[in-house]
C-alpha cells in the first residue's frame, strides 16, 4: 500500500524522499524520481512533511520515539502523519513528544486496503489538530476520497478500529453466507449477483467474496495485522469497559487461521477456517445440489 500512495503523491508533482526496510520496494518510485534515504531519520532530516506506514505498534514506537527516531529530528513547524494503525494511547504519546519541539502529528489510518490505494480511494481517518489537518488536505486527497478530521490526537485510531470492528463482522458474515449457498447448492456467482444488488451490500462482497471463490487468498491486507488490530479494538473495549462478544469470536477464528500458517494471507483467508470446521470446500459452482 505505501508505494502505491507515495507513487500517487509524485504523480501530483511533489518532491518525495522515501525509506524502506526493504529498498527493492522502493525501486520503481526511484525510476520515478523519489530520492532514496538511509534511515527515517534522513527522511524526517530533508523533509517538511513525514509520512509514516509501517506494520506493527512496536514499529510505530521504535520509527518516532526509538533512539533514531523521527522525534529527535523534528523542527519547529514540521509535520508528521502516521498512517499505520497503531494504539490511539501511542498516538497521544508521538503527539506530545513531537508538541515539546514545536512540530505537529497526526494520526491517520486508513481504510481501502491494496484497492483503495492503487485508486487513491482510501477513507483516512485523521486525529489531531485542525489547522494542520487543513494544512495538508491537498496532500491527503492525492490518497484519498474520504478525508474526515474526528477529532484530537488518538481519534483518528479510534475511528480505525470502528472500522475494524465493523469489517471483523461483516466478513464472517460473507464467509458464512458462501459457506451456506454452496452447501444449498446454489451457484454462488449468481447469489452473489442478487444479494449485492439489496441490503447486503457492502465492499467485502463486491471485491473479497469474487476472490474467494476463485481460491485467491493473497493479501490485500494480512491475517497477522488484522489480528493485531482486533486485539487493539479487545483491550480498548475492555479498558472501556464494553463487552464485544462478536469481534472476540471473530478474533479467535483468525487465530485460528494464523495457527494454520495463513497469517500472510489476506483477510478472506477466514474462509479456510469456516471451512475446515463444516469439512466444506467451497467453489463457484456446486459440485452437487441439496434438497
């Protein structure tokens, strides 16, 4: 997703300097005209705005606050914008470690997944204050169509794991209703023509059911930062004293999918799991019909 959005901000014409773990990641935006850096600090050190996406918590910590990090290259007025969905307590943190040298955060996570990035389709949601946030709209609408400020820093990861808590639900659901047509024997290609068209519709229909049924189960988003994120939407909901018992279900099933060596997979990949608890194998069309 990272080189698809920083790729969509050259085509606007801005000066990019990008850093990768992985500088092979990184090779066509340098066809392109992005400068390479050795480290996120070099980044931060030839830049005026910083963006950030990067897989897990721990690395969130390490990028700003580690003894390399961002925080101790900030200059007064700089602003840095992690798109990574991390804990909303950590965003607070990055904020005010980059508030005492006079520089700006946002939090600003995303939803899309590989599509909406390609597309500059995203949904960001975007925690912080609001004369920044208005400060580089133009930059986050050459990402996105659905840019919404929801408030102070750590909102914006609060709103992700809305979003998560939400996709958690449905995509059981989708799985659950291929699981239960081609069980009925129908043909799921048509079911899926006629229940996308009513109030079933939803995103996961349109573009992850068509990839489980042709046994794709490469990732637009992995398995092993979705369960990252719906253990972030656990301990909010319990420091916050609510009972989600349907996003703690769902949890466990992608447990149980990682377990089964598929935390690399995309999220559809919960399919597997159904699957192997009714010995179902599903396919477009049936290989026999019920009664």
């Amino acid at each position: 997703m990272g080189a698809s959005m920083a790729g969509h901000l050259l085509a606007k014409g801005h000066e990019l300097t990008t850093f990768s773990r992985t500088r092979s990641k990184a090779e066509d935006l340098l066809k392109r005209g992005a400068r390479w850096a050795d480290s996120p600090a070099r980044v931060a050190d030839e830049s005026d705005v910083v963006f950030t996406m990067v897989g897990f918590p721990r690395d969130v910590s390490d990028v700003y606050l580690g003894e390399e990090g961002l925080v101790h290259r900030a200059r007064t007025g700089m602003v840095f914008v992690d798109m990574t969905t991390a804990p909303p307590s950590l965003a607070v943190t990055v904020a005010e470690a980059l508030k005492a040298r006079d520089a700006h955060f946002l939090d600003a996570p995303v939803s899309g997944g590989d599509v909406g990035a390609r597309n500059a389709s995203l949904s960001i949601m975007v925690g912080g204050e609001a004369g920044v946030v208005a400060m580089i709209r133009p930059l986050f609408e050459s990402l996105g169509r659905t840019i919404i400020h929801q408030g102070v820093a750590g909102a914006g990861q609060h709103a992700k794991l809305c979003n998560q808590i939400t996709i958690a639900g449905t995509m059981i659901g989708v799985c659950e209703s291929l699981l239960y047509g081609y069980r009925a024997g129908l043909d799921l290609e048509t079911m899926l023509q006629s229940i996308r068209g009513g109030a079933a519709a939803c995103w996961t229909l349109d573009n992850l059911a068509p990839r489980i049924l042709a046994r794709n189960f490469a990732p637009g988003f992995f398995v092993e930062h979705f369960v990252k994120d719906m253990g972030m939407a656990l301990e909010e909901s319990r420091r916050m004293e609510l009972v989600l018992p349907g996003l703690a279900l769902v949890h466990q099933l992608y447990l149980a999918v990682q377990a089964h060596g598929h935390g690399r997979s995309g999220t559809h990949a919960l399919m597997l799991a159904l699957e192997e608890l009714s010995n179902v194998r599903v396919s477009a069309k049936p290989v026999e019909s019920s009664s």
